[in-house]
C-alpha cells in the first residue's frame, strides 16, 4: 500500500558488530532510520575495533587507506539518501526496510528469484513427488551459493535476470567444487539445475510477475548417455551366486526382481497383494501406478519374479506393512549393491535404476 509520509524523520548512521569480529576485524553496517524504527544493511567492510569512532560513525585514524574506507562510507550515505528521496518523490510507504531493499535491489513493488522459488516450492508440494521437489531445495541452494559468492549479494529481483546471468550460473555449477564428499555437477547435473530454473521463472511469466523470460535465446545443452545394463551372462552370474549374509540376499532378489519387471524402488516398496491380478491371458499380473508419473503400468510376472513375490510375501516385516517385501531405504539399498557386485565379480556400478535398464534391453530387447 502506498502512503505518503510527509514528517518522516530519516538518519544513516554507521555502526560495527563486534560480536561478529574475525582476527581483531569486524564488518561495518549501515544503520538507517527512519521515525524511530531503524534496520541495518552490511556494507561488505570491516575495520579494526580500536580504529572506530563508534560517536561519530567513522573511522579514528586519517592514514590514506582508511581515508578512502571514509570516504566510500559516505558514497553509501548519499545512495541511501537518494533512495529515500526516490520513496518520498515515488509517494511509497516510507521505511527502513524499504530504503536498504532499494539499496540491495530490492524493490518492494516486484518479486525475487529466491521468493519466486519459495512460492513454486509451495504450490508444488502437493503436486510434485518429494524425490522430484526435494530437487529443486538442491538448485535453489545452488543458486543462493551463486547469488553470495559471485554477485555479493543475497537475493535479486526478477526484473534484474536476463541470458547473461543465467550464462554466468551456468559457468557456476560447472566450476564449483563441493566441500564435501560430493562429486562436481558433470554437464547434464549442470543442465538439469538450469532446466529447473527456466520452469521455475517461466512460472513467473505465467504468474505476470515478469515481462520478459530471459531464457528465450537459451537452449539447454543435455548429452546423450548410454545407460549401463547387466548382460545375460552378468545377470545369471548374479541370480546364481550364494550369497550367505542375509540382507545382501535380500537386496540381491529385489535387484533381480527390477530386473524382470522394469518397477523402480517406489513402485517395489510400495507394492501389495492387491496389484496382483489375473490378466486376459489368465496369467497373474503386476496392476500398478508409477510413483512418480501416477500412470497406470500393468506388467506381466515372468517366473522368476513370481518366485521372488512368492519368496518374501509371508514376511512377518511385509505382512505387518501389507505389502509384497519387507521395507529398506534406497540408501541403504544401493550401498549393499556395491557389495553385493564386488562378491559377484561384477565392475560395473550397481545402482536399482540400472535394474530398470537391464529389463528393458537384456530381457526385453
């Protein structure tokens, strides 16, 4: 709501967080105010404490290098001013939240890309999978490393996004190196985050919240990957192999199971007595709905996952989750299949996904 305040007191003064204090340093912030109610903006310095005029809002000493921090201190005085004049001529309602968000970029009139995906994420929970939403957390967490890191900043409005900054996020992700056990974004990670994000701003577009889409001249760049499988041998050599401890056995059969009927972890937890119905053919089949999708997927039990539905059904664990196979999280699911593919002799990376592969081509093709 727009209000014009014609009495408005306004002051700038700048002040230190010796709380916040690295090695004897600590960041200067602008405090702006504005009748009694005041907020404070960084404005990416620091000083020593016992060089600060803490009265005065500057620095003591008049050495040449702290000439130039005064001096830089009053450059962003007359930018604050000037933003406040702009909120009195522009009769907007007149605060110092108002006054630092034009400071930052950020004007109360529009929306921003960090809210943009706060919003998307909202409406989305009840529409998206958590396995797909929990993604697009991952890319806005990407890009609140791009905003801090190479922008400075901790936001910025939609109104500021055009092809040069989605180039520069782009050049981001491929370069940046994880602190933690994590591999780097390989080209079709990188794609996949920016993919996200031209959904999230094309919502904007739809929503009018932005005029133009600044990914209209950009083309997604995705490289065709040739998806591993198990051949006949690999898969045979895996069915057949004693495996002695319990729970590699287990996954084992369920590994072995994926691969004879293409259904994804979700979609094996989750099945129970009721999807397995007789088929025009009078055979049993698998009547499901893919987790992720919600379409409809009927499946023919091939003999070898009919034993295995047969082999875990009366599972004291599945009977009291009324499904076919007792539950194991896909974590831990596919860190036994690294196990279970050294015993086997097997060197290629053994994930459940590669399960799904595997049916479509060594036993379907």
């Amino acid at each position: 709501m727009k209000r014009k305040t014609l009495t408005a007191t306004f002051g700038v003064h700048f002040v230190i967080r010796k709380e916040k204090a690295k090695n004897g340093n600590a960041p200067i912030f602008a405090r702006i105010s504005v009748n009694r109610q005041r907020c404070e903006v960084s404005v990416k310095k620091s000083i020593t404490v016992r060089d600060w005029d803490s009265r005065k809002g500057r620095v003591k000493s008049w050495k040449d290098e702290y000439k130039n921090l005064n001096s830089f201190l009053e450059q962003v005085r007359t930018i604050l001013v000037e933003h406040y004049q702009d909120l009195v001529v522009e009769n907007e309602e007149i605060t110092p939240t108002a006054v630092k968000n034009r400071f930052l970029g950020l004007d109360d009139s529009g929306y921003s890309l960090l809210e943009l995906f706060d919003y998307h994420n909202d409406q989305m929970q009840k529409v998206l999978k958590w396995g797909t939403l929990k993604n697009y957390f991952t890319t806005k967490k990407y890009m609140v490393l791009y905003l801090e890191a190479h922008l400075k900043r901790k936001d910025i409005p939609l109104t500021l996004l055009n092809y040069k900054f989605i180039s520069e996020f782009e050049n981001f992700l491929r370069n940046y190196q994880p602190l933690d056990h994590h591999k780097p974004l390989g080209n079709n990670g990188v794609m996949k985050h920016l993919e996200r994000l031209r959904k999230v701003i094309t919502l904007a577009v739809k929503m009018e919240w932005i005029n133009k889409n600044p990914f209209a001249s950009y083309r997604l760049k995705f490289k065709k990957v040739n998806r591993e499988c198990l051949t006949g041998e690999e898969l045979h050599k895996l069915e057949n192999k004693n495996i002695e401890i319990q729970r590699l056995r287990y996954v084992r059969d369920l590994f072995v199971f994926s691969c004879y009927t293409g259904l994804t972890y979700g979609d094996v937890m989750r099945l129970s007595p009721t999807n397995l119905q007789c088929g025009i053919d009078g055979e049993l089949w698998i009547f499901t709905h893919r987790e992720k999708t919600d379409n409809p997927v009927p499946v023919p039990l091939l003999p070898k996952a009919k034993a295995t539905i047969k082999k875990y059904r009366e599972h004291p664990k599945s009977f009291s989750r009324g499904t076919i196979f007792p539950l194991i999280s896909n974590q831990n699911l596919n860190a036994y299949l690294k196990e279970i593919a050294d015993i086997c002799g097997i060197k290629k990376h053994l994930t459940f996904h590669l399960a799904r592969h595997t049916f479509a081509t060594t036993i379907t093709f």
